[in-house]
C-alpha cells in the first residue's frame, strides 16, 4: 500500500505532462501560418513612428528642397496602419492642401490600402512583399469619387533599416500623365 501512495502521484504528474504536451501539439497544428498579406502588414508595421527626409519628384523639379514629415501608427488594436504626410516643421493643419492619410489593413488574403486623398478621392490598392521582405509593393485596384483631378496609382515602401526607409508614390494626373515621388526618410521618433 505503502508504494502505491508514492506511486500515484507520480502516474499524475506522467498524465498531466501527457496532456499538456498533446495540448501544446494541438495548438501549434490548429495555429495556421500567417498569410503572405499577413506577412507584408507585419513588415509594413516595422515603419511605425516618426519620420522626416527629401522628396524627390522629377517632373516638378521646383518642390524638390521640401522636406516631409511621415507619420506611421497603429491604430485599431493593431489591425490598422494610419500614414499621415506633411510638410516638415509645419503645424498640423488637416485643411491644408497636401495633407494626405493613408489606411493600411489585411482584409482576407489581401492587404490593403486606402489613400485619402487632398484630390478628393480615395484610391485601393492592394500589397505584395519581395521575396527579400524588404519591399511592399501596391497596385491600383479601383477608386471612390472623381479622378477629374488626378488620382494616386501606385506606391511602393522599401525598408532599410530600422531607422531609414524610402517610399515612392505614382500619382496620375489628368491625360494619364504620371508624376513620380520618391521619399527617403530617416526616422525621429
């Protein structure tokens, strides 16, 4: 009897360990890996923070002395990336011309972006990272409301490091004539 007192709290522990160890097997094969979309909006989360640096436009070469200020967040418990752009070292003024906000988000397989633009419209594009992981790639999908004033086509944010990235923004103005920035920033915050 003696031995069975000392045995039975070791059988306990074998069985509980089992089951622990079949409840970890089923978490990881019930757990399915993150979708290549999920994939790009966790590379796309690294750019959170502040940002400042040169744009480069070439077709407008008088606006290439701006400096801009980006400002990356997530927002939505994580589920949403919001990209504001300014003029460096200017208030804050969402009624100012060129104040553009851009929502980043994973919808299924795809991720998405939505820019809200000073135009008055807001183009849907939708993501691919490079094969490296260092680039998201966004394509034109469809717009809400008139392009009448042009519309942003195409975007393309390209890591670095942890402290510099670029991005490039294709808009297309009226006659389908394409304007090219390129922004190379360096984060402050």
């Amino acid at each position: 009897m003696k031995s069975l007192r000392y045995m039975l709290p070791v059988v306990l522990l074998a069985l509980l360990t089992m089951v622990s160890a079949q409840s970890d097997m089923h978490k990881s094969v019930d757990k399915p890996a993150p979708s290549e979309a999920q994939k790009s909006f966790d590379t796309m989360k690294t750019f959170a923070g502040e940002w400042e640096g040169p744009v480069a436009v070439p077709e407008m070469p008088e606006i290439n002395s701006l400096k801009l200020h980006v400002a990356v967040r997530e927002t939505s418990r994580g589920n949403a990336l919001v990209h504001e752009l300014q003029e460096a070292n200017t208030p804050l003024d969402p009624a100012k011309f060129d104040h553009p906000v851009t929502m980043i988000y994973v919808d299924g397989d795809k991720l998405n972006l939505i820019h809200y633009c000073d135009a008055g419209n807001r183009p849907h594009m939708v993501g691919k990272t490079s094969p490296d992981g260092k680039t998201v790639e966004f394509d034109f999908v469809d717009i809400s409301g008139s392009t009448e004033k042009g519309n942003m086509q195409h975007a393309v944010f390209t890591y670095i490091d942890a402290n510099h990235h670029t991005e490039e923004w294709t808009y297309l103005m009226p006659g389908n004539k394409p304007i090219h920035a390129h922004f190379d920033l360096q984060r402050t915050k």
